[in-house]
C-alpha cells in the first residue's frame, strides 16, 4: 500500500465483508483518511448526516477493517473538515497529542484532571455528569480528548460522541429542516459516552436546550456518562433553562484556574521538547514570568521561537526571545499583580487589614485570610515558597505550603468556598 487512498480502498474491501455494497456505496462515498497514525486515524466525511449516520452505525465494522489490516486496535475520529483548514480556535486536535500522559498537572487543573481519569478509567459513577470549566485555553478540551482516547483504549466497543456545542445545535436545525429529527436523536442518545466541548452555547437556544434535556435524562437514565465543557459554571449562565442548570449541577462540577508560574514553566518545556527545541533556563523562566494568562498562549510563544530559531539559525537567548514576543506581550489583556496586591485585596475582602494578613494574629478570620494570601501569591506570581514566608513575617516554606494545601483541599470538597476564591483572584487580575 504506497498511500493513504489505497489503505482505504483497503479498508472499504474489508468492510465489504459485513456490510452490502449499497451500504457502503451510500454512506462512505464521500469519506477519504485525512490522517493516519500508528494508532488512530482521522476519516474526512463532509456531510454531517452521514458523519453522523457512520458514527452511530457503522463504528463497529470501520473498526474491525482497520484491526483486521494493521493487526491491532484503533481509534478513529470523524471530521467534516480538513483539519488545517480550520481556524486555530475550531481546529480538531490531534488525539494523540492531547492525552493524559501529555497533560501537564499543577495546583490550578489536578481536580479536574483527577476527576477525568477518575471518569476514564471507570473508577466512580458518581461524577456524572462531569462539568469542567474555565476560560479560554486552560485545557479543558485537552482534558475532554483525552478521556476519549482513554475510554477508547479500555471500551473499544463503546459508542463514543465527541461533539461541540454549536455543532450539536447547527445539526438540530439541519435535522428539524430535513426532517430528520429522529437520525439526530438516535445519534446522541445512543452514546455509551457523550462528550461535549463549550457546552454553553446552548444557553438560551430554546429549541436546542429541549433536545439537549432530552439527551441529558435518556442517557442518565440508561447510566451513560456524559461530560461537558463550559468557559463558566452552570450558575453564571443567565439564559440556561433552569431544568438544564439542576441537571448539570447534579454531577460534579471542576474548574480550571490560570497555570501558576511552576506549571507554566513545565508547559513550556513539554512543548519545546515536542518541537525538538531545547531552550535555556532563563528563556524558560522569561517566558512563563511574562505568559500568565493561558496555555495556548505560552504554546504559541514556543511555536514564534521555534520559527526564529529554523529562520535565522541563531541561539536563543532572553534577548532573542523579548523581541521576538514583543506583539504577544502587547496583547496581554492581564496583569502580573505584586504581592503587595494580593494582599491588600485579601485584607479588603475580608475587613482587616494589610498588617494583619502579614502578622501574627490567629483569629479565625484572619488566618483564613493569610492562607488564601499564600496560596493567591503563589498561583499568581513567580515567587518561591520561602520568598512568600518571608512576606509573612519570616515563616518557613512549610508553613507557607501547608496553608497552601488546606485552601486547595478546601476548594476540592467545598464549591461555596472555591467560589469565595475564584471571586478573589478575579478581583486581584482586575486590579490595574
């Protein structure tokens, strides 16, 4: 086999085993490979009926010829676009970069990380749904591939649908006008896993919150698990029908917070090794200090240097790396706040003041309010944990790490308590 359009035909021959040429001839003349691993491959299918008709019907037997060709089991993902034809915020992610094992874990993701492969591997129904969310570019898709992918490996013969909220209404209205309301729905409410990326699209879509309802009862009932993204908590979407809001909630619910500075240097790294890009400690150090706001923003601050590096053939130095940043700094909508910022904000938040967040006092409110300056600091800034004890009236690392886990396992077991956090970082980062 010389290419990908001969593995096909190889692959269509095989089905022929199980299926009628009718069959094949109706539902996969349009399909082509758009790309093949070694395991997984990613089939190219324009029309989103029959993309849809092929993921719901014909999985089993697409799986079986490729297991039957390659001597071993694959994953297969259905687009109905050319990938790098995609804008660089719809594009489909390459599954086998965005897996678990690829995904790098700090204070700001480990519970919604650890309650994903929780789901992955079977471990708990509880979580059901699982809600994830947070802003733009922390991982959340990432982390929603990467359940596929395990879920894949362990139930090859699980229904699996991956779908994006609006892609999920535009096919409702091309259902409603084609008349094939009924294709929808066996095509989603016959997941053994529904996955759905920015789940908050639905809000206020009438007709797209019904059928989503639907979805949601047919599959809780039946015991299937679903997970879904969001850019924001069921609580803060105004327009989502209260009967949707009660059903989302009823899982459980895990956000992801901005990588802190230790996390953000590691994203760099991974990404620079992926590329093939060995960067100098203190370009590492540069970039994570001055890329505080996402992950697909230090991605792309590795991708410019790399660029450099193969256009000019020069080393990589801090200087290099300012200038070629430049237009990536200016677009920085935040800021890096100082400690003196976070804990003049934490003394306001709870009526104290500044001294008192620093010092010696062990009122109840007031050492809550020097942990949550600890662990503020040390998510929103660069500094070291002994650098931060040194702040508060020289106390040693420990301290300031043992104040640092008891906000973070507060946040795990209590949603009103990480809600009080979230509602304190947002108002440091506004701040200016």
């Amino acid at each position: 086999m010389n290419s990908v359009d001969d593995i096909w035909a190889r692959v269509l021959e095989l089905m022929g085993q199980d299926l009628t040429p009718v069959a094949i001839n109706t539902w996969f003349d349009e399909c082509r490979i758009a790309s093949l691993s070694e395991n997984s491959m990613t089939l190219l299918i324009p029309s989103d009926f029959k993309r849809g008709v092929v993921e719901t019907r014909f999985m089993p037997a697409v799986k079986k010829a490729l297991s039957q060709l390659f001597a071993g089991e694959m994953d297969v993902f259905l687009v109905g676009e050319e990938p790098e034809a995609r804008s660089a915020d719809t594009s489909v992610p390459d599954p086998d970069e965005y897996t678990f094992e690829k995904f790098v874990v700090g204070p700001s993701n480990k519970f919604a990380h650890a309650a994903s492969l929780a789901v992955a591997e079977g471990q708990t129904r509880d979580y059901n749904p699982l809600f994830i969310y947070g802003e733009s570019g922390l991982g959340k898709t990432h982390l929603l591939y990467a359940i596929r992918h395990k879920v894949a490996r362990l139930h090859p013969e699980y229904n699996i649908v991956f779908v994006r909220g609006g892609d999920f209404m535009n096919e409702l209205i091309t259902a409603i006008q084609t008349g094939k309301n009924v294709e929808f729905r066996e095509k989603y409410r016959s997941a053994d896993l529904f996955l759905i990326d920015d789940i908050q699209i639905v809000a206020g879509k009438i007709s797209t919150q019904d059928e989503m309802f639907h979805t949601f009862n047919t599959l809780h009932e039946a015991h299937k698990q679903m997970v879904f993204t969001s850019d924001r908590p069921p609580s803060e979407m105004p327009t989502l029908a209260d009967r949707l809001r009660t059903r989302f909630e009823s899982g459980l619910l895990a956000d992801i917070q901005p990588p802190d500075f230790e996390t953000r240097a590691a994203i760099v790294r991974n990404k620079s090794t992926k590329l093939g890009l060995i960067l100098p400690n203190d370009v590492v150090n540069y970039v994570a200090e001055n890329m505080t706001s996402n992950v697909r923003q230090l991605e792309g601050a590795v991708l410019k240097i790399r660029a450099q590096r193969d256009l000019m053939d020069a080393p990589i130095t801090v200087a290099v790396a300012s200038r070629v940043l430049k237009d990536m700094f200016r677009e920085k909508t935040s800021f890096v706040p100082t400690p003196e910022d976070v804990i003049n904000e934490t003394a306001r938040y709870f009526s104290i003041t500044p001294e008192d967040v620093k010092g010696q006092r062990r009122t109840r409110n007031t050492a809550l309010a020097r942990q949550i300056a600890m662990y503020e600091i040390r998510i929103l800034t660069n500094l070291s944990l002994q650098d931060i004890g040194n702040i508060f009236e020289g106390r040693d690392h420990t301290t300031v790490l043992s104040s640092i886990q008891k906000i973070e396992k507060n946040m795990e077991s209590d949603p009103e308590f990480a809600q009080q956090i979230r509602d304190i970082t947002a108002n440091i980062n506004s701040m200016k």
